[in-house]
C-alpha cells in the first residue's frame, strides 16, 4: 500500500514569546522573514525533487505563528509543493494562528489559496491566564477569530485549550470549556501544562513564586474536559484530541499511526524512508544552509538537515506502540501490525498487555488493542512497560 507523505512546515517567527513555550521560535526577526520563505521553497524543491512522484495527503504550518506570513507568501509555499510533490484532490492543508493576528479578510485570502483548516490558539477564555501566558490576546478576540474564520469559508476549525495551570481552579476551567463550547469548533486539543526547561513559567515554579501545577487537580480537569465534550456531541480520538464527526486531523493521524511525514522549516522534525531527522534549529542558519546548493540531496535529507537516526525494527515497533495506543478509538489494529511487523502485538507484548487488561486499563479483541477509558490518565506508565 502506498502511504501518502504528510509535510510538517515550521514557522519559527513569533511576535512575542509565551511563558510556557519552548518551541524553537524566535521573535524581533521579521526581516528573516522573506529570506526564510524562499529557504523554505528551497528546501521543498530539493526534498520533492529527491522523491519524484511523491504523493501528499496533509500539509500543516506550524510554529511558531504561520499567521505572520502574508497569503502571498502562503501561496509561493503551496505552489511549491504542488510543483515538486503529487498533493492529493482532497489534500487536507492546515495553518496554527493566533486570534489576534487575523482579519476575516486575511484568512478569506488564506481560504482561497487553499488552506482548508485552521487551528486557533485560544489557550484560555481566563484573562488571568491569558496574562500570565503573556498571549496577545483576550477571550472577546478569539471569539471575533472564530467568527471571522466561519465568515471567511472555514468550515473545520480547531481550538487548543492549556489545563493544569498555576492557580487555575476547577470552576475557571468549567468557564474556558464553556466559552470554547459556545463557539462551536469543530475540533478541540487540550493540553495539560508542561513546565519546560528554560521556560519562565518552569523558572517561576522552580523558584516558588508560582504553585507546582496540581496533578490530581490537572486530572480531575480532563475528567471535566472529557464529560463535557462528550455532552457536547464530540467524540474523543486521541488521548487529547476531540472532533465533530468528519474532522480529525488526518495531519496528526499521520504521527499517532507512525506513518511518514516530511518536516521542512528550522527545527522541524520528520520520519520518512526508515530515518527520523531534524533540521538546523536557527533560521540564519537554515537560511545559509539552503544558499547555493547544487548536490542533490538523498530523501529525506536535505542540506538543512541537522541529525538523521536510521529506525530500526524495534525502534519501529516501540514508536507505533506508544504513538498508536493514543488513539483511544482506534487503537492499533492487529492485522495492519502483522502486516507490518510480521509478528502479533499481543503476542510479542503478552504478559503486559494482559496485566492491563486485567487491571481494565486496556481493551483487547480479535482486531485491536486499545487503551481504556480510565487507561488514558495512566497511559504513561503503560507506554513506559512497553518499550
Ligand atoms: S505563539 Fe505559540 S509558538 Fe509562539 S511563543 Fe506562543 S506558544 Fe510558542
């Protein structure tokens, strides 16, 4: 079966910079901008031209903060993965933006360009968060996005929620679910905090001016999350991920079912061909990297590449593991994993699969293994035993 290449785009341009993030974006360098598109395009050129015929089933801009390219530049990108790569008909193409950053005229240009979902950073609908995020935004503009989104023509929407934060209660939740019911999008991602190296956030905890978020208070939110979103009508996917019918993202199907995907941009991350690599974190230096280049470049290489790791077998069979048991529906499908692996997970994985399943933290059938519903807060630990 021939599996379509899903292309990751990174960004890495942000107007400010939130307290939580470690990404690797970088902000005060919008004259690297430009030079950067036309990296990117570069980039594009040499992996589409190491691959002829390479069909593309998703492209996702992430970042970073795509919304700061204008649709002109959007535009010379996709143009240059249609010129070098097969991208599909029904090609499911997705851009991250801030509330603030966009105009319904802006993202009317997006949609005719051919960006048929966007993915919204709301974060909270709490302007005590908000602040403490340092996000430039507050909840009346990201309901003024999610408006202009709708007028614009999109018709699949996501919005990302952050639980577990310093001081947040279980009623300022309830609120932010509330607030991002109300609006009605068509796929929700909600992401427990994570205290990152480096970041201010981890800095203040670490030196107390800031309370250690609370874990069983962070769970009692996903209950929450979990109870609601399920009145709402939306079916939970993936550990936290929650969609209306019709609308996962094929894009981050692609990574929980340890398929190929090609990541161009600095610092973004990709698996392909049997290597997983990353490319050059700085955009100066991405942008050098990609100057004058005449060797062709062997997929998924690219003269931007930074570190290549060939996969192997059990390396495969630990990353399909843990990327696939987050797909709470569809688990992993035992016959694809014969089919791949030439082995049964059950029985390669007998003695922990059924201390789980007795413990009721897994479900397992004649045609997948999948993670229960009270499996999903201890979904750690099961990965952990099983590679
Ligand atoms: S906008 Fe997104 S990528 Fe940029 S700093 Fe904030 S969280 Fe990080």
């Amino acid at each position: 079966m021939i599996v379509p290449l899903a292309i990751y785009l990174h960004i890495p341009f942000c107007r400010t910079k939130c307290t939580y993030c470690a990404f690797n974006t970088y902000t005060n360098m919008d004259s690297l901008i430009e030079p950067f598109v036309d990296a990117l395009i570069h980039e594009i050129r040499i992996g589409g031209e190491s691959k002829p015929g390479q069909a593309v089933g998703t492209i996702f801009f992430g970042g970073g903060t795509p919304s700061l390219l204008t649709p002109e530049q959007i535009e010379r990108i996709l143009a240059a993965i249609s010129t070098y790569f097969d991208v599909m008909l029904d090609a499911e193409v997705s851009l991250e933006a801030n509330p603030n950053d966009i105009t319904q005229e802006y993202l009317s240009e997006l949609r005719q360009k051919g960006i048929n979902r966007l993915s919204l950073g709301m974060q909270s609908a709490n302007s005590s968060e908000l602040k403490l995020f340092a996000r430039r935004h507050d909840n009346d503009q990201t309901a003024r996005a999610v408006s202009a989104a709708r007028a614009a023509g999109f018709d699949s929407l996501n919005l990302d929620l952050i639980y577990g934060v310093p001081h947040q209660t279980l009623s300022g939740w309830d609120w932010s679910l509330q607030q991002m019911l109300a609006l009605q999008p068509d796929h929700v991602s909600l992401y427990a905090l994570g205290l990152e190296d480096g970041t201010p956030m981890q800095e203040w905890v670490a030196k107390g001016r800031l309370p250690t978020p609370d874990e069983d208070l962070a769970a009692d939110m996903y209950e929450l999350a979990t109870e609601k979103l399920a009145g709402a009508a939306y079916e939970q996917y993936e550990i936290s991920n929650w969609s209306k019918p019709g609308h996962t993202c094929r894009h981050n199907l692609q990574y929980w079912r340890n398929l190929p995907y090609a990541g161009y941009g600095p610092g973004a991350h990709g698996y392909a061909d049997g290597v997983r690599y990353s490319t050059v974190l700085s955009p100066q230096r991405y942008i050098k990297a990609l100057e004058n280049v005449s060797d062709p470049s062997v997929f998924p290489h690219t003269p931007a590449t930074h570190e290549a790791v060939v996969v192997d077998r059990s390396a495969e069979i630990s990353e399909t593991l843990i990327m696939g048991l987050r797909l709470t529906q569809e688990g992993i499908n035992r016959k694809t994993f014969v089919q791949r692996f030439g082995i049964d997970l059950v029985e390669l994985h007998q003695e922990v699969i059924e201390k789980y399943v007795n413990y009721g933290l897994l479900h397992v059938d004649t045609e997948v293994v999948r993670i229960t519903q009270q499996g999903r807060l201890l979904s750690n630990m099961i990965f952990r035993e099983l590679v």
